[in-house]
C-alpha cells in the first residue's frame, strides 16, 4: 500500500490476491523443502530471479516472471495457481522439515 501511495498508480485486487497464493505455496514448500527458518529463502529467490530475467515474450519467461505479469495473463494466473497447490498440499501432507 505505501508503494502504491507513492506512486499514484492503483493496484488490483486480482494482482495481489493471484501473487499472495502463489507466494504462500512457495513459501509453504521452502518450509516443506528447507525448514520453517529458511520458508522464506524460495519466495525470495523466485522474486529475485524474475526482476532480473529478461522480458517475459515466451512462456516459460512468462511461467519465471509470474507475479510480475498483469493479472490477466493466463501464464501468470496458472503458474499462481499450481504453486499454490503444490505447496499448500505437501505442507498438508508432510508438514515442515525439522
């Protein structure tokens, strides 16, 4: 929201409910992968590899830099969506690693 503020530009509703789900099930599968202490360590990667990737033209550029996309791009939304899956059920399933 400060960002937001300071800009002047809105965000939408859909852009931060996509990328929050995506972000959870990362992290929900770094505390599967890497721990509780280091859940952060995916989401944080992920972020840093798709604001230096090159400009998302194919697919799998699109697929990398997901949750910087508009909240209309199918590529974006589906990468969201089967991370969210993915992480929330082997967190359900496994738990996180001791």
């Amino acid at each position: 929201m400060t960002a937001q503020a300071a800009s002047g530009q809105m965000v939408s509703a859909g852009l931060v409910v996509r990328d929050c789900a995506g972000l959870m099930g990362l992290a929900a599968l770094g505390a599967v992968v890497l721990g509780g202490q280091y859940a952060w360590s995916l989401p944080f990667a992920w972020l840093a590899l798709a604001l230096f990737a090159p400009p998302a033209t194919s697919v799998p550029m699109q697929v990398a830099t997901w949750m910087l996309l508009p909240p209309d791009t199918a590529a974006g939304t589906w990468t969201a969506l089967a991370l969210w899956l993915l992480g929330t059920s082997a967190y359900a399933v496994a738990g996180p690693k001791r």
